[in-house]
C-alpha cells in the first residue's frame, strides 16, 4: 500500500504546498509512482501540475466525496500531470461548500477514508502526498485520519508560524488516539537564508527545541531561493524550472531523508 504523508501547519505561507510539490516531483523523478491529493480549496498544488485549467472541474476531490456510497473515487479523479510518474487530484472552491456541508457529520474526520477503502487503484501508487490549507477544518481532519506521517513546514524566519505551533501538535495528538498509524515525519525548515546570522541563529533554536521534545528535524533545510516563485509563474516546481537551483537541490536532499526514514520504519 502507499505511504500517505500530510504538509500541514496551520499557518499559511510557509511552504506547504511548495514542499509537496517539490517532494512529489523528486519522488517521481526516482522511479516512484505518486498521488497527490490537492486537499486546499486555493488549489495551488493543483495549478503548479495541471496546466490543463477544464480538467479541474471534471475531476475533483469533492467530485469522489460527494458521490453516492461505493460510487465516487479518488483514483477515478486523478489526472496525468506533465511530471513524470506523479497524478494530481485537483481541488477547487467548491470544496469548501464541501467542508460546511460535512460539519457536525462522520465525514468531517472520515470522507476520506469511507472514499480511499475501497478504492483498488490507489495501490498501484507508492506515495500519496497531501497538501493542506492554513486551518484546522474538515480537510486537515480528513487528511490525516488517513496518512502514515505528517510533515511540518516552518519559516526558519517567522516566528508566528512557531507560536501557533502548540495547536497542530495538540490535533496531531488528537488524531493519533484514532489513527494510531499516524507519526509525525518531523519539522522542515523553509526559507532559510544563511547570509543572515539571526537566520543562522534562530535556526540553530529551533532545532534544539524540537530535539529536545523528540521531535525530528531534518538536517536539509530549503533555502530563501526566488527560483521557487519564478517556476510557480511558469507552473513548474523548482526542480524542473532549473534544477541546479537551491531550492531543487534542498527538496531533493530533503526527500532522500524522507525515503530513508520511511524505508526503516517499514523494516522494523
Ligand atoms: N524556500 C523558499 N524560498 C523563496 N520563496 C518560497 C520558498 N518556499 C516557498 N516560497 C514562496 O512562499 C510563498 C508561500 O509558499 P507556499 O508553498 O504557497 O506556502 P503554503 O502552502 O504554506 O501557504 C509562495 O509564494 C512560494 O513561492
Ligand atoms: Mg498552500
């Protein structure tokens, strides 16, 4: 079966969506067969793959929600992306009528689930990657009643991003009391600039902060790089904009310590 891993953080801006592209694309490009779940109504992670604007409203994540019982997919609503091996299910606005209609009802934790049970295409993935908004709504719920780890963006630079931290770590804890297969994957620090030594600094903090709670940090940290914004104009992730660039370098560093950690945990 795939391994499912959620971005999330409930802060926007600090690289979610880029991180899951970026992952995405670097899994791909090794050979792995790639889903990823567009779960943000913004639909960011579905513009950067899906060039073609019509198929988002053919396909879509509410589409499988919304779909009678046994009826409705998520590998029936993935579409080719121009990336090799990787498929996007896209998201749209409506998801957010979505999300208000579930509330109060099973779906609000357990459309996903009700929805991926069944669903035999989604074994011929080997990752499935799911890409979260800035809130703690039905979507981030879903997506992580479902996922096998959860990755944590955070802005080497932002400090709001660590103070409303304590709130996703309490939901992490929350979720894992019903799905105990949930582990957090650890923290990656984005939009680091070593020119500046408070960067430097504060990155060196964050890191002994997590530590010393048993919180992973990976060693690879994204680098401030404009290239990343350059490529999303163009629809591309860094790593196929230019793939010397520092942002591609760090997400390709970064998913090689994904894959290792992942491999021994599914050895033990
Ligand atoms: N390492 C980075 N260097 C420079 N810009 C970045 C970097 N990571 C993300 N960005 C930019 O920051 C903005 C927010 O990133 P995004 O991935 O959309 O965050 P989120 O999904 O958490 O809202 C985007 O404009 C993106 O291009
Ligand atoms: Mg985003």
């Amino acid at each position: 079966m795939p391994k499912i891993i959620t971005m999330g953080n409930q802060k926007g801006g600090v690289g979610k969506t880029t991180t899951t592209a970026n992952i995405a694309d670097a899994l791909g490009r090794c050979g792995n067969r790639v889903l990823v779940i567009d779960a943000d109504p913004q639909g960011n992670c579905t513009s950067v793959f899906l060039r073609e604007i019509h198929l988002r409203e053919r396909f879509s994540l509410v589409k499988a929600l919304e779909a009678p019982p046994g009826k409705g997919f998520f590998s029936t609503n993935a579409c080719r992306t121009h990336s090799d091996n990787v498929d996007v299910i896209p998201n749209n606005i409506r998801c957010m009528l979505w999300e208000r209609s579930v509330a109060s009802t099973p779906d609000s934790f357990l459309g996903f689930s009700r929805v991926m049970r069944k669903d035999k295409g989604l074994r011929n993935y080997d990752y499935i990657l799911i890409d979260t908004p800035p809130n703690i709504g039905a979507m981030v719920n879903n997506a992580l009643m479902v996922s096998d780890y959860a990755l944590i963006p955070i802005p080497t630079g932002d400090q709001f991003a660590l103070d409303g931290l304590a709130i996703y770590l309490n939901l992490l804890q929350n979720i894992r009391s019903q799905n105990e297969k949930l582990r957090l994957l650890g923290v990656v620090l984005t939009k680091f600039d070593s020119r500046e030594e408070i960067y430097v600094k504060n990155r060196q903090k964050i890191m002994t902060f997590f530590s010393r709670r048993g919180i992973h940090v990976f060693n690879t940290s994204i680098r401030l790089d404009t290239d990343i914004d350059k490529g999303h104009m163009k629809r591309k992730t860094v790593i196929e904009f230019n793939a010397s660039a520092a942002g591609a370098l760090d997400y390709s560093a970064l998913t090689e310590e994904i894959v290792t950690i992942v491999r021994r945990t599914y050895k033990e």
